[in-house]
C-alpha cells in the first residue's frame, strides 16, 4: 500500500466519525441523567459489577480531585446522549446519590454506603442519604457534597452524523479491554445499538421449548449470555465460513453485524432455520441429542462448542433436503448415533484445539455429514 492511499484511508474514515469534547461537573451529570438527557441502554447496564471497595475508591478519588478517564457517549436522533463507555464510573455516582435505575423495571437501585478508601479511611460507612446513613454522623457533610458535586468529567461526544458502522467498532474498541464482560455480552450491546428487535428475536429463540430442551444452562451461564450466543453463532454458521486466520470473536462480530444490516426477511428466514433445526434434533434425538456418548459406563458429556457446529450447523445448512426426505426425524437420528466415533469430532472435542482451527474442522464435517445421499 503506498502513502497516497493509506492517506485516503485515513481521510474517508475519518469524514465518517464526527466527534466532540465537552467537560462538565458531577453534578451536571447527575441533573441530565435524571432528565433523561444521557441514557444507559439496558444490556450495557447488566454488566455493571463493581464491588463496593471499587466504588469507595472511585468516590474517593472525585473527592480528592485526581483526573478520572473520559467517558463516551454517542448523540442519538433525538439529541440524547448514550454511554458506551464509562459505565462503571457513572453507575457508581448515580448509585451512590440515589439516582440509578435499574436496566429492567426502571426502579432506583437502592444506594450502599461506602467503605474507607485508601487515603480517606473516614468514608466507611458513609451515605449520600438518610436512609442509607447508620446515623447523623455517617451522612456527607455538605462541604463535601458541593466538592463532589463539583468534580469535572470530560465526555467524548461521538455525533449523530457519525456512521453506524462506526458507532458499533468505536463501541467494541472501549469496551473490549478491562472490562469483564464477556464477547457475546458486549455483541448484545452493539446489537442493541443497530436494531433492538434482532436482540428480542434471538430471546425468543433461545426461550424456545426445544432450545431449552437440548440445552439446559446454569443460572451463571444464563446470566453471562450463553444462551444467546448459541444461536447467534447458529445463525451465523448456518450462512458463513470462516476465514483461514480469521479471529473467532471478530469473524462473528462482523457476520451478527451483516445479519443485523441484511434485508429483514433474510435474516428472519436464517432463524427460523435455526429454530426448526433445533425442533428437528429434539424430535430424533430428546434432550441427549447433541451430548457426547460417556465411555466405560461414564454418563454423557453435556453438549460442547463442537456439538453446536457440526449437528446444529449441519442440520441447518441441509434442512430442506433433509425435510424433503420420507422420515427426516429417522434420518437425523441415524447420523447422530456415529457422529462421535468420527475423528474429526474427537480431534475437534479435544483441548488444545484454537476455535479458528475447530470451526474449520467441524463446520463441513458437519454440513457433509447431514447431507442426504
């Protein structure tokens, strides 16, 4: 590439992101955010974890004026602002004085009262309010309220004639490093930013009687997402390959993102392949169809990233010739009873194998496999 165009690039990529600085007080933060003028969708909020030694330490740090990292919004339509980074930060001084909301019925999340920081010992026990203060003395008194109040944040402004495409990348950029929340996680959130109703769409897929017979999550996994993902890589391996050197989470941050721009019945007749898909595999096979065989009398394996691509990918990229079949239930159940004796879903189920390298080893094993001869 020479210098010209990697200029012009730069200088296309750049007429596409228009941006804006702005720096304003705690307080000022506090008064839009209860106006309704900065949002918090939903899904980002779910990932707000900070324990309350974080939180003290965040306050403490306000209180004793050390510089704190800009947060990002993006400008919406209707001119208000949307967080896409930042959320720990802000959560915990709108908790802290009373104002969050919580992500699902809009109610207050009640405030916890702070424990002693590093440099300010005295911050334990102490509340914003009454109702969260042990006594008179644990309330902050009110010079310290105005000098919390007072406290600058710069905000980074990502306008609203900005590009889509470069909202959804400026998000995964910010959010993709510290945080702890997981890729598909951090997926819903930039679905969210694209198209709300493709997020609902893969909800009710994955609430479905036969996704939920097929796959049975932990609480802790349903909190962290899985049973989205599963779909959503479904969705996506039933329509893409992967490349030879292709990243697994940026491969399927790029197809969730075609499929969110595709024409709408498009990507409404890829789910509900899926879904009929994972109806097919229940009927031949009940709730052990995608679990691997135990060996010497050991129970079955619940179901792995494996059993997703090479049954559930396979049977969704053949199900219209597999449903032209006489007994397609009788068909399915017939491959899926030596499926694991193959070597490539030994080689696939073992560890040590990068999920570049699985994906391209069960994705046409499988889609061969299911295929009607």
């Amino acid at each position: 590439m020479t210098n010209a165009a990697l200029s012009t690039q730069i200088e296309t990529a750049e007429r596409q992101v228009s941006t804006d600085s702005y720096d304003m007080s705690v307080g000022e933060l506090i008064n839009i955010y209860r106006d309704g003028e900065i949002s918090i969708n939903p899904e980002y909020q779910r990932l707000f974890r900070w324990n309350i030694e974080q939180k003290s330490s965040f306050i403490e740090s306000l209180l004793l004026g050390i510089p704190i990292p800009p947060i990002f919004v993006i400008e919406t339509e209707a001119r208000v602002w949307e967080l896409i980074d930042g959320l720990q930060r802000t959560s915990t001084i709108l908790q802290f004085v009373g104002e969050l909301k919580g992500p699902d019925d809009g109610a207050l999340i009640p405030p916890v009262p702070l424990v002693g920081g590093r440099h300010l010992t005295q911050l334990d026990g102490i509340a914003w309010r009454e109702e969260e203060a042990a006594g008179p003395q644990f309330l902050l008194g009110n010079a310290e309220r105005i000098r919390l109040k007072r406290a600058k944040i710069s905000i980074q402004i990502l306008r609203r004639t900005s590009d889509q495409t470069s909202k959804y990348d400026l998000f995964q950029r910010l959010n993709s490093g510290g945080t702890k929340a997981n890729r598909q996680e951090l997926r819903n959130c930039m679905v969210v930013m694209q198209d709300p109703s493709f997020l609902t769409r893969l909800r009710a897929s994955a609430h479905s009687e036969p996704f939920t017979t097929l796959f049975r999550f932990s609480p802790n996994q349903m909190s962290e997402q899985v049973d989205i993902e599963y779909i959503n890589r479904a969705a996506v391996l039933a329509s893409w390959d992967i490349g030879g050197n292709q990243d697994v989470e940026d491969f399927f941050d790029d197809r969730t993102l075609d499929l969110i721009k595709g024409e709408n019945d498009h990507r409404t007749h890829i789910l509900d392949n899926v879904d009929r898909t994972f109806e097919l595999i229940a009927n031949a096979g009940g709730d052990r169809a995608l679990h691997k065989p135990g060996r010497d009398g050991q129970p079955a394996k619940p179901p792995k990233n494996s059993a997703l691509e090479a049954i559930v990918v396979g049977i969704a990229r053949n199900l219209e010739a597999i449903n032209a079949l006489p007994d397609p239930v009788a068909f399915v159940r017939g491959r899926l009873a030596d499926i694991w004796e193959e070597n490539v879903m030994r080689r696939a189920a073992s560890s040590g194998v990068s999920g570049t390298t699985r994906l391209r080893l069960t994705v046409p094993f499988g889609a061969a496999w299911f295929t009607p001869q």
